[in-house]
C-alpha cells in the first residue's frame, strides 16, 4: 500500500491530506484563529498544537495510522538545498526550532511528520522546500560581494509544472529547458535546464504582484528607508504586502482589477497591462542564460487562470519559445508525488546535514 499523510502548514491555517497512491482520500484545511495562536511568540512553539489538531483530523476521517507509509511536508526555512525530497532527520528539526532562515508556519511540518513517522516507524520527508537553491555561481553574482541572488521562493509549484511538462512530451526532467513563471500573490520566474533550477528571479526583485512591489529604483527605496517612522518592519510590510495591485488599485484580488477594467476603469487596465509587461520582461531576461534555447515557457499559479493574463504574457513572450498555461497550484498533490517517487524508488532522498547544529 502507498498511503500518504500529506502536511502543508501555512500562517493561519494547516493543510493536510491523505493520498492512496495518486487518489486523495481527503484533503482538509484547519484554520487557525488569532486568538488560538496568540499565545505562541515563536512558530516552532505552535508544534504540539497543530501535531493534535493533525491527528485529531485522522481520527475524524476514520484513517489509522498503521495504514500510513510515509509522511510528506512541505519543507521549512532550512539553510540552501537541493531540489527534491530529503528524509526529515534530527538536524533538519535543531535547525528548524534553532536557527531557520525565517520565522515561517512550514518550519512546524517536518517537526509534526518525524514525531508521528517516528511513532509509526515509517519515513519522513520533505520535498522541494522553500529554501532550494541551485543557481549557477554566475546567476549567484551581483553588483556587491555582500550579497548574492538567491533562488528561494515558489520551487514546489513551478518544479511540478516543468515535470509535468516533461511528462507531457515524452522526456524525462532533466531532458528539457523551461522557463516557468508562477503567478500568484507574490510573482516569481525561473529557469529548469536539464534538471536543475538554474536561475531565478524571486518575488523581491522581479516583476510587481497583487500584493508585493517587486523590483524598485534602488535610490528611492533607499531614500524610503530613513523617512522619518520608517522602521526595518514597515519597509518590509510595504514591499511584502502593501505593494502592486494593493497600492496602486486597493485590492488584492486581480478578477476584482478585471471586473473593473471591463466596467471602463482606464487606470486599472494600464496598472494591470503593466504588471502583465512586468512578468514578459523577467521571462525574457532568462532566455539569454540558455542562449534562448527554450523548448516552453510555462504559466502557473492562481492568476494563470486568467485568460487576459496569460494572452497578454504570450503575445509577448511566444518568440522565445510556445507559451503552455497550467493555471492554479496542487501543492497538497506536488508533495504526495515527490513522495511517491521516493518509495517507488525513481528518487532518492537526501540527507540534510545542519552547517549551525554543534557537534
């Protein structure tokens, strides 16, 4: 048997599925309140909390838990890693709770799948975390020695769309060139040679979004910075959740930009129109590290929907390459897959190995 408990655990709610092979049996989403996670200073503390609201949600779908052959999360803030599914381990966990990259609700996943696999003796694994990073040392380089590119942003969403393209034409992953380009509330493209994520243009410095401003002019970002009251965390609020369509239209919600649009809203249309050239032109700017060798560029997330979107990306883009929308995102799906291949034997996982953790 290849049953599946599949964890996602985001801000305000936890995510988690059952699957028999490729069939989910359920998939539910438990939201959490304000007040059930305000006492909780840091994420790591929320372990225990949604660990039982997991199990209790078993219960209630009548699955046992000696049914379970593996246990899949979505990966955590972790240091930079590889494309793929790595065994959840005790150094995964240590620098999870001790030093993670960033307070976010994924770092809780791998700590809920080893406690329970652990119990169960079954395995544990995460697949294609947040934090993988495959860029070529030259995609690595910016204009200061302090910082580099990073390829951390929306790997598990894209990476299944490039496998499923392969899939689709006969190949394997490591057989074709893609760009793919994730449209969501944050927006991201990157770039899938011959297996790996090469480049990738990550929701900070590309194209603008729903709720994220993207790449700025540099000197009056830095001008923004010292106005007087602007600290650290409302600088980051104003380019994380307050920026694109939020800032300039008031929402959010692109059917919402649509509906005006299609009422006359002229403003509308050229903030949209932009955000739409915006996301082109960051796909173009990945063609050249291939030499424009590009067999599809690839449309996904929820915005993909969209039909005016995604024509409006495709008259622009079909040059470098035909133009292939898998509109939405399965996450719950990508992470059952990634697992399967894994007990299958098509995979094999790797081991993290904490460069903090003291020995």
């Amino acid at each position: 048997m290849e049953r599946l408990l599949i964890l996602n655990p985001g801000s305000t709610s936890t995510k988690l599925a059952v699957f028999d092979g490729e069939e989910p049996l359920f998939v539910e989403s438990i939201v959490h309140t304000p007040e059930e996670l305000a006492p909780f200073e840091h994420v790591a503390e929320q372990y225990g909390f949604r660990r039982d609201l997991v199990l209790d949600c078993l219960k209630r779908h009548e699955i046992s838990l000696d049914s379970l052959s593996a246990i899949v999360s979505r990966g955590g803030l972790l240091t930079a890693i590889e494309a793929g599914a790595y065994e959840v381990n005790d150094d995964m966990i240590w620098q999870l709770k001790n030093k993670p990259r960033n307070e976010h609700a994924s770092n809780v996943g791998a700590m809920i799948a080893l406690d329970i696999g652990r119990q169960l003796g079954i395995p544990a694994y995460i697949y294609d975390g947040v934090t993988v990073e495959e860029l070529t040392p030259i995609n690595k380089i910016t204009g200061l020695p302090s910082m580099q590119r990073k390829g951390m942003g929306h790997n598990l969403n894209t990476r299944a769309a490039a496998m499923r393209y392969a899939r689709e034409q006969g190949k394997g992953y490591s057989d074709i060139t893609v760009i793919v380009a994730h449209l969501g509330g944050g927006i991201s493209v990157n770039l899938h040679n011959k297996g790996r994520i090469e480049d990738f243009i990550n929701d900070e410095e590309g194209p603008f979004s729903p709720e994220r401003t993207g790449g700025l002019p540099m000197f009056d970002v830095i001008a923004d910075c010292f106005k007087e009251g602007m600290t650290y965390h409302e600088m980051m609020k104003t380019v994380k959740t307050r920026g694109g369509l939020m800032a300039h239209l008031g929402t959010t919600d692109s059917r919402e930009v649509e509906k005006r649009m299609n009422a006359g809203d002229e403003h509308a249309k050229l903030i949209y129109d932009a955000m739409i050239l915006n996301i082109a032109k960051n796909i173009g700017k990945l063609a050249p590290g291939v030499c424009g060798k590009v067999d599809a560029i690839l449309l996904t997330g929820g915005i993909a929907y969209s039909e005016y979107v995604t024509k409006g990306i495709e008259s622009y883009v079909s040059w470098i390459a035909p133009v292939v929308v898998y509109a939405g995102e399965d996450e719950m799906r990508s992470l059952a897959l990634g697992g399967l291949r894994v007990l299958r034997g098509e995979e094999k996982a790797k081991t993290y190995v904490s460069p903090d953790r003291p020995r």
